[in-house]
C-alpha cells in the first residue's frame, strides 16, 4: 500500500473505514425516534438511540416502584 506519495496513513484510514462499513453495515435509524445512529451506537444501545433507551429504562424502573 506504500507507494511512496506520503498518504499512507490516509490509505490505512480509508481502508478501515471500508472495512467498517462492511462489518457494520453502515448507520441504523432508532426505530423510536428515527435519528440516526452510527454503527457503535446501534450495537451497544440494543439498537435504539441514547435518548430512547434511557426514556425505555426509566419507564421500567417506574413500572416497578408502583
């Protein structure tokens, strides 16, 4: 990949961020809300937003103080 034009590490970034884009497939909207997520987000929230799955969480903790 080297090939002497001094992007090597512009070449390193694009072909991770291919990478990424193959194993993540890309950004998911939350299926509350709609907004857009980036992939780590979708893995890590059970695929709905920060705002979402905060709002779900602490409906559930009032569920269960009642």
């Amino acid at each position: 990949m080297d090939d002497g034009d001094g992007m090597f590490t512009m070449e390193l970034q694009a072909r991770q961020i291919a990478e990424n884009a193959a194993r993540y497939n890309g950004s998911h909207p939350c299926p509350d809300c709609g907004v857009i997520m980036d992939p780590a987000q979708a893995l890590y929230s059970k695929g709905m937003c920060v705002k979402c799955y905060a709002n779900k969480m602490a409906k559930r903790v009032q569920g269960r103080m009642v």
